[in-house]
C-alpha cells in the first residue's frame, strides 16, 4: 500500500482517468515489469494539465527513463514544440527514443544522453515547464540553474518530494529508504519553500509532487514583468 494515499482512493483516481491511451499502458506495463520508478497515470495527467495550462511550447525533463513522464509532458505540446528530456542511461534512452515515436511524438522531444549535472550547462532556456524527476542527490545542486532557465510564470515539477511519506519525522515506523536520500528531498523541500523567486504548493499524490511557480514582479500599475531575485 502507499504511504500517503491508500489504495483505495488510488484506485478511484485511477478509475476517473480517462487521459491514458493503448501506448501509455504499455510503457507503464514495460516500466513495472522491470520496476522502473515510473510516475503514474494519475501524476501523467496532472503533468500534461500543468503544460497545457501554461501554454507550454518548450518543456525541460531531468530522467527520460523509457518515456512514459514524457509523453504525457509532450501530448500538451503543440507542433512546433519541444521537450528536451536527459537520461544517463544509453539504453533506457535508447527505449525512450522508440516509445516517444511509437506514441507519434518524435517530432517534438530530444532525448538528451548524459549526466544532468553537466549537460544542463549547454541547455539554454527558457523552458515554459521543467520536470525534475532524476537523482535526488541532484535536486538541490541543480535547483538554481532550473530557476534561471524558467521563464517568468513558468512552472518547476518534481516528483517524489515526499518520499513515501519518510520526509515526514516520525511517520514511518521503519524508513526503508536511505537516509541520505531522504535528506536530500527534505533539504530540497525547504530550499523551494523558502526560494525567493518561487511560490510552491506539494500535492500529496502517489509520493509527492511539488509545483513551483517563477514569480513575476508587478509593477506599479499591477502589470507582470520579471522577476528581480537573482536567480
Ligand atoms: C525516476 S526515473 C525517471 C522516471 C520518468 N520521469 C517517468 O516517470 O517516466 C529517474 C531516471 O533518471 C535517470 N538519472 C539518474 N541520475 C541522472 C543524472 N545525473 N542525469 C541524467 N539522468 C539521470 C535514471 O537513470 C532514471 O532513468
């Protein structure tokens, strides 16, 4: 069972989504088979609202595995748009590749192989929408340069910010999880609360996803520009 939502009402989200199709089954399938940390349908459909909501044309993922996240990130583009999605792996990125075509969405998304950490100085900006869902150990060193790569009123993602609910002191009786990953996330959970260009909300579905927003600045007249925190 989850630590945060119980079954059954997961199962009830997941009996009210009817956002998936034949494709996205099948990676989802592939994906646990093989118990690849996949998100969910549920957490799929929350991603592909939050870009179409903000019009999203150009869409940066850290951690492609095979795909599934980003297709569901890559149905709210319209054509002409891009996802870059980075993976490590050769081989998942590899299978990535293949589902992104099989779901008829290889004309919009860049499969970037290679380390997050380096790569992610050769990405230029801004993105309308980045997902962070790769090394947890990576979410605070990276979280500066996704800020500056967002444009103003763009939205930061990220999955697994409550970690089976071990963030929470106490929670669980026996934390499974390492501790040093743990303290990576509740550093990163502090670190987006605090953040001055950021305004951030978690949702606490399947295991946690935090949304940050880049602030825009008002002006005297109330119009939006951009924002002033040195970021
Ligand atoms: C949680 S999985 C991503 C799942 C995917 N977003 C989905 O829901 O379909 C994390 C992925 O990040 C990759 N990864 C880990 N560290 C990375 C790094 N430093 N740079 C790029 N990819 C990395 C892993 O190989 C793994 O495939």
């Amino acid at each position: 069972m989850g630590q945060i939502v119980p079954d059954a009402v997961e199962r009830y989200l997941a009996s009210l989504n009817r956002a998936g199709d034949a494709v996205v089954d099948d990676i989802a399938r592939a994906g646990a088979a093989r118990e690849l940390p996949l998100v969910d349908a549920e957490v799929g459909a929350l991603l592909q609202v939050l870009a179409t909501a903000v019009g999203a044309t150009k869409i940066l993922e850290i951690g492609t595995a095979i795909g599934y996240s980003g297709i569901w990130l890559a149905r709210a583009l319209p054509p002409g748009g891009m996802l870059l999605t980075m993976e490590m792996d050769p081989e998942r990125a590899r299978e990535a590749r293949g589902n992104f075509t099989r779901a008829g969405l290889a004309d919009r998304v860049t499969v970037i192989v290679g380390d997050a950490e380096r790569m992610i100085a050769k990405v230029a900006g801004p993105f309308d929408l980045i997902f962070q869902d790769g090394d947890k150990h990576l979410y605070v060193p990276l979280l500066d340069r996704l800020v500056s790569l967002l444009r103003p009123g763009g939205l930061l993602v990220t999955d697994n910010v409550l970690w089976d609910g071990e963030v929470v002191p106490g929670f669980v009786r026996k934390p499974a999880r390492d501790p040093a990953d743990t303290r990576a996330i509740a550093e990163y959970n502090e670190r987006t609360a605090a953040h001055p260009a950021l305004v951030t909300a978690i949702v606490p579905l399947r295991d946690g996803v935090s949304i940050s927003v880049k602030t825009m600045e008002r002006d005297k007249d109330g119009a939006r520009g951009f924002s002033r925190a040195n970021v």
